[in-house]
C-alpha cells in the first residue's frame, strides 16, 4: 500500500472519509421524489489531498493501483473511475479551486449496490470543501455529488445515496423525503442487526436497464398526468393498474414502497421487528416482479438469508441487477449465521458470496 508521502513527496494536507450505505428499504423511489430509509455501514472511502500551487490534478486510487493527471478546465468524461473525480472539479467551479494531489482509499467494494461512487464523491468534496474553504452545508453537498453522477458521470441516479454518505450517522437509519429533501433520524432498536452480503455479480448504473426503468417511471407520468409518481398514493392503484404492461407494474412497485417506507419507519420507532421484516420481504418481491430489476442468484441468496435463524427479513439493496442484499437480523451470533448462508449459496450457485457487514 502505497502512502500520500511515497506518491507525492509530502505529507496530506486535509483527510476526509465518507460511509457506503445499505438502502433498507425504499428502492427506485428517489429518482421519483419518494421515500427512502438507508442506514451507513462501517465501510467507507478516505481521501487525503493537499493543495497544489497549480493547475494540475493527481490522484491515486489505492485499489486500483493507478495515478490519473489531468489539468483544471480540461475535464472530459470517459476516463473510468476518475471521471468521478473530473466531475467533482468541473461541477464544483466557479468556487474557488486549485489543483491538488489526493490519495483515495476505500473499503466500499464498486459494483455492490452499497454506494461506493457517492462516498468517494463525498468525502473527495469534503476533503476539497476543507482545503479551499467552500460554504457548502451538507445537503448541497450531496446535490452536487448527485450532478457528478448525472451531469458528468452519466448515470442517472436518484439523490439517496450522496445524502445518506454526507448526512448519514450509525446507529440510525436516515429518513429521507426525496422530493423536499427533508430527513429524520430513526434510531436503530437494540434488538436488531443490520447484514450486507454482496451476492458476487456486479452491477453499473449507468447502464441500460437502470436508465429503462427511469424512463418507463417518467412515462408512467406522463400517461397519469402527475408531475411524478411521488404524487400518486396507494388509494390510486385503480388508475394504475389501467396502464399498459409493464408501466402498470413499475408504477406499482414505486407507490406500494413508498407506503412500505412508511411503514417501516413506524416499525422501527416502535421496535416492531416482525412487521420490518415482513416489509423488507414484501419490497424485494415487488422489485423482483414488479420493477424487474432482480435477477435468479440474487433472489436465491435473500431466499437463503430469510430462512437463517434470528433473521426477520431481508431484500436487495441498491439498483439491482446483482449487487448486494440487506439482512435485517438479530444481533447476536449475525456473522457467523450470514457465513453459512454464504457457503450454501457457493454450494448451490457456484457464486461467492461476502459478508461486508458485520465486519
């Protein structure tokens, strides 16, 4: 492993970090102004930076052992990893900027579903927020990260993700109303253990079904005449249910998660674990069959988890597509429990599977 004075000749002049999150529930909501309830994991991205007398930027990824240069103003997309980084630089002006070297180091594996690119993101803005003296709260911080996905990046995600790695805690979950950005903090009950298990098929939201079933949610608007699916409710399923297959199934996905939001921030305030689980089981249900977006490993490992002792449910988390599930369990003897249903999933897919969390 390679340290900031090995790559650059000095010592950091600022650290920042920023966790990966797991989605509890509340999938492929945000990008239609709904509900979502993640929870940050112990996992998380740490970026070193000092301030350089020019134009130039330096940055190195740990994991991926490599160093990209490239000037201030001559930011353009199609790099890989480092158009995160560009994005960051080319959205963030006309704030004060300056080159500067980092050093990114993380422990959120890409492809997980668990929010790798916004932590990066986050704690890179963060890191540069400190060194040039931005005034950029939290919330607007994670708004730009977002456009870095969007704008620059060119995946078009919601806003969850970059608001639960800037204003996410541990030990709660973060409530997030996506269409005011407003968010409450839920405590965690003591009774429950949150595991992530990354199914080992890799996903990329800046891919085709991703951007599909976004633009089939925006259809679904446009068939309805509302401004956005956040405006329908569970009492307007009739009308929903007229749509033509399959924006019939994606509407219906998106308003019944919603409500199930709802109801799981209920269920944790009042430590009904039981009725958690059953949402969790119901929204990865509706993601398999309604919005699609599962696939047949990945419903195999939810179906293995759900069944391990002391777990009250468990879905995806995270675009889908593959990537990681969330395990809603007691606390007591998790990891060990998640290890087998990792061996069984081996045995039955020939898939390795990793428990992320606990760690």
């Amino acid at each position: 492993m390679s340290t900031f004075r090995e790559l650059f000749g000095t010592e950091p002049g600022v650290t920042a970090d920023a966790p990966g999150r797991a989605n509890l529930i509340g999938e492929h909501t945000d990008y239609s102004g709904g509900f979502v309830l993640p929870v940050v994991i112990p996992r998380r991205t740490r970026v070193e930076l000092r301030r350089r007398g020019d134009d130039v930027v330096q940055v190195h990824s740990e994991q991926l052992r490599q160093t990209e240069t490239f000037r201030l103003g001559t930011e353009a997309p199609g790099r890989g990893w480092v158009d995160h980084v560009q994005g960051v630089t080319a959205l963030a002006r006309p704030r004060p900027l300056g080159g500067f070297d980092a050093r990114i180091d993380s422990d959120v594996p890409p492809g997980s579903g668990l929010a790798s690119s916004a932590a990066m993101e986050v704690a890179l803005l963060r890191a540069l927020r400190q060194t040039f003296g931005w005034e950029l709260d939290d919330v607007r911080l994670a708004l730009l990260a977002q456009r870095v996905e969007v704008e620059f990046v060119g995946a078009p995600v919601g806003v969850m993700d970059p608001m639960a790695s800037s204003l996410g805690a541990m030990g709660e979950a973060l409530f997030i109303d996506t269409q005011t950005l407003r968010t409450q903090r839920v405590p965690l009950p003591t009774g429950l253990g949150i595991a992530v298990v990354h199914s080992g098929i890799s996903h990329e939201h800046s891919s085709g079904d991703y951007r599909i079933r976004r633009r089939e949610c925006e259809e679904v608007t446009r068939a309805l005449g509302v401004p956005s699916l956040r405006a329908l409710t569970v009492d307007d399923l009739p009308r929903v249910e007229g749509l033509p297959p399959p924006l019939d199934r994606r509407a219906r996905h998106v308003v019944s998660e919603n409500a199930r939001v709802l109801d799981a921030v209920e269920a944790l305030r009042s430590g009904a674990l039981e009725r958690l689980g059953a949402l969790l089981a119901a929204s990865h249900r509706s993601l398999r069959d309604d919005y699609q977006v599962s696939v047949p490993d990945l419903d195999r490992l939810v179906a293995l988890a759900a069944e391990a002792p002391g777990v009250f449910g468990a879905r995806l988390t995270g675009g889908g597509f593959g990537g990681a599930i969330v395990v809603a369990a007691r606390p007591e003897g998790l990891r060990a429990s998640m290890e087998r249903v990792a061996e069984r999933y081996r045995t039955e897919t020939g898939r390795t599977a990793a428990v992320l969390v606990p760690g």
